[in-house]
C-alpha cells in the first residue's frame, strides 16, 4: 500500500549565516578558532559556491574547497559535468542583506551597499522548476556562442526581492527597521574555448546574464538538519512548515 503523501516542492531556502554556523546541518562541520570559522562538508551530496572566505558578525568564514562564485571550465566535458552537478544536488551560496542607497543605482550600488546582515541561501537544484531553469539558461549560453569563450551570471536577485515584498521581510539595523536590498545573488560560469582570434569574449559580447526564479522559503535552524537529510532520498517532496 503507498502511503507516501504528496508535499509542497522546496525551491529556495533562506537561513541567517549565524545560525548556519551555530548549528551546522546534516553533512557540514565548522571548526571555529578566534575571528575565524572554517567549514567542511560533503561534496557529493552539495555543491557550495561560496568565495574563500567572507565576513560575517565579525569574523571570517572558509567554506573548505568551494571554488568560489566563479567557477571555469575548459571544455564541453567539464561543462557538462558541472550542468549535471548542479541539477542533481543542493547549491550554496552567500548572499548579503544590504541598506538601501537609493542615490546609488546599476552595478555601483552593490559596491556602495553597507551589508545589515548574511544569510546561506540553499537552492534545490533537483527541483524539476529549478532543474529546468538552470538547464535552458545554460544550454541557451553555449549554444549562442558556440566554439567561444563566454560568461553566464545567474542570478537569484529577483526572486529574494519578490519574496521580500510579498512577505514584509524586515530587519532590525540599530534604532531602524529596513526592507532589505539584496547584493551578491549570483554565480558565475565562465567557459573557456581555445579558439585563436575570440574577438566577441575580448569585446564582452559574450556575456549572459539570467535571472532564476523560485519560491523563497525563510528556514529555521531546527528545520535545516531535516532538509539536508533528505538529499539522499531520492525525488523527495519537502514540506515546511513555517514560512516568513
């Protein structure tokens, strides 16, 4: 008898860095010394994009053997593994809640942003709303420029945005209460040909730029450890119960 209930999809997952690092999830561990955290985990069940080391309340954070939030490969080989990795785990990143400056627009504003707070956002690549996204913007990359080099930024701006308008997210900056702006929402895949004379990647005409949509999901610490255990479940539905 199949008594399998079919639960609400999970997307997006949002967690204060803080607590990430207070109570590390299934398949991470963080070792902590003075003014620095150096995080472990299992690269067979997530995929981190995360920089080398980024401050948060005060300290620096390591995230041991993420590329970073540009990853390059050298061929089709290497392309296609990544694609695949990335559909078929969790991904990691870093993203800041920021102060708006509204005299600061375009690409300066995440340079003038101050940063209120960071938080982890995990993506689930395995959802098939997530999967089919990241395959068709990549594939539409290396197909538009085929035999050159290119770069593909995408990017989970809007959807924090839209999350953050539909839910009244706030957060507490001193005696102010803002709405925040997010900063630093996005990857990098930079593909590398050996073609001789790569005049449109020299030019930047090479440059994609995607935005991946998906429903934000706000999580809490005693919700985390029960999500990433399911990663080694196959074709999990997630539900959450709590949801800002």
């Amino acid at each position: 008898m199949n008594t399998s209930i079919h639960m609400p999809e999970f997307m997006l997952g949002l967690i204060a860095t803080e607590d990430f690092l207070r109570e590390p999830p299934l398949g991470f561990t963080v070792q902590k010394t003075t003014g620095h955290c150096l995080v472990s985990y299992d690269a067979d069940n997530c995929c981190v994009f995360i920089d080398d080391s980024e401050a948060t309340g005060g300290s620096r954070v390591t995230f041991q053997n993420s590329p970073g939030k540009t990853v390059q490969v050298e061929n089709l080989a290497d392309y296609t593994k990544l694609r695949n990795t990335m559909t078929s785990k969790f991904i990691l990143l870093m993203v800041s809640a920021c102060e708006r400056n509204l005299l600061v627009k375009g690409k300066k504003a995440q340079k003038a942003a101050k940063v209120i707070q960071q938080f982890i956002l995990i993506i689930n690549g395995r959802s098939p709303w997530i999967r089919r996204q990241l395959e068709e913007k990549l594939n539409q990359a290396i197909s538009s420029v085929a035999g050159e080099s290119y770069t593909v930024e995408l990017d989970l701006k809007q959807s924090l945005q839209k999350w953050t308008h539909q839910t009244n997210f706030l957060l507490t900056h001193g005696s102010c209460v803002i709405s925040p702006d997010w900063q630093n929402t996005s990857f990098i895949l930079k593909y590398h040909s050996d073609a001789l004379f790569d005049f449109p990647y020299w030019f930047g005409c090479s440059k994609r730029n995607y935005a991946i949509q998906g429903k934000v999901t706000c999580l809490k610490t005693d919700e985390k450890k029960y999500m990433l255990a399911l990663i080694k479940v196959s074709n999990a539905h997630i539900h959450w119960p709590v949801s800002i």
